[in-house]
C-alpha cells in the first residue's frame, strides 16, 4: 500500500493562480481531509468528506473548494490564491471514527 | 464544540530525562483524545490513543498518556528520552459519534538535548 498520497511537494504561486493540491489514498478509507498548518497555530481543518460525493467545510474554508467523485481522490482547489495561503497543506485519510489518522507527507505552498 | 490545549510550545529536555508534554481538553460529551508526533519534514503519525478502558494508555516509542476525566488532561509521558524524539507532538481530541471532525492542539516541540 503506498498510504495517502500528495502532489506536488512544493509549489510557488503568484497572487491570483489557481491551482489544484492532489491527495489520493489507497486503503478504502471513507473519511479524508484537508489541514494547512501555520507555525504556533497546529493543524487547522479546511475541508473533510465521509465518502464519495458528500464534503463539508471545516475551520477555515474560504479561498478552497473541493469534491470528492471517488473514494480514493480527494483534490484541494485553490480558487485565487492570496499570500494568507502560504502554508504547509496535508491530506489525512481514516476509516471511521476512533480510528488512527494517516498523513500524507504535506505540501508546500508559497503564494508571492 | 470540543477544543484541546497544549500550554507548551516549547519543551527542551537533557537526553535520558524524563519528560511530560501537557495537554486539556474541553468539550460537555465524553470524547476521543490522540497523541500524534511529526519529525522534521514529514506527515504526522499516531503515537497513541484513548477510546474507552483503562485511563493508562501505551502507545510506541516508549511513550504513554493518562486520561483524567476530573481534571480533563491527556499527558503524555515518556520515562527517558533519547535524541530520536526531537520533534514535534500534537494533541487532538474527537467525539465517538459518527464521521466527528478531529480537533488538534496548537503542538509542542520536544528537543533533546544531548
């Protein structure tokens, strides 16, 4: 099993690109997330989704949409970019409730 | 809603000393709490956890966490530390219902000092 999945590592924006982060996951699990982690802020939720078609909004949504057509994939939109949005970007797969987290190795966004 | 705190951000510690990363809770429903760690540049991963049960949990790396229900906390405990656990420790805290969105601390970061 190669876990959860992210691409790219890193990625330079300039105010106003989109872009989409990839996260894809190959252990069935229903539950995936998005988190973008700040230094002294810990991991905040953007967007999570308990199974294929069905998303939710977490703490910080704005600026980012996703969707989730499958259940292995679950990309982050980032719609126009803004420097606020420089940050660490990590997708989180789980299977239910009570059960252990799996990370993917995060990616790197800086937005000039 | 249910919310963590971690009071430290910042813990040093000689290496083979003892340590204790604090965490509390809140919330008015019975809850989940987890420990995870991150290394340097990489993805988060579980050290531990509390469901239900006995309130002493053991989890890898030697660590272990006490769940006190009257004082809402979820230390983290290790007896002797080595170099190897330099890194940072989240805390996080769920409900045991359903799909329940997973609420982390802000971290604290353990360096060892040799």
């Amino acid at each position: 099993n190669a876990g959860v999945t992210q691409t790219p590592k890193f990625q330079v924006l300039k105010t106003g690109q989109s872009m989409t982060l990839q996260c894809a996951q190959d252990m069935n699990h229903e539950y995936m997330s998005w988190y973008r982690q700040d230094p002294g802020m810990g991991l905040r939720l953007i967007h999570y989704s308990v199974g294929a078609g069905i998303t939710d909004q977490g703490e910080v949504p704005n600026g980012y949409n996703v969707s989730r057509s499958t259940t292995e994939d679950f990309p982050l939109r980032l719609l126009s970019a803004a420097p606020s949005q420089t940050s660490v970007y990590f997708c989180a797969s789980r299977l239910r409730v009570g059960n252990e987290q799996f990370f993917g190795p995060g990616t790197r966004l800086t937005v000039l | 809603a249910q919310s963590v705190t971690q009071l430290d951000s910042q813990v040093p510690v000689f290496e083979e000393a003892p340590v204790e990363l604090r965490c509390n809770y809140s919330s008015s429903v019975s809850v989940y709490l987890f420990w995870y760690v991150q290394y340097p540049n990489q993805g988060l991963q579980l050290l531990l956890k509390y469901l239900s049960g006995s309130t002493l949990v053991k989890g890898i790396n030697g660590f272990e966490a006490e769940f006190n229900k009257s004082q809402t906390s979820f230390h983290l405990r290790k007896p002797s530390v080595h170099i190897s656990d330099t890194a940072e420790y989240f805390c996080a805290v769920s409900l045991p219902r359903g799909y329940q969105k997973v609420t982390f601390g802000t971290g604290t970061k353990l360096q060892v000092i040799p």
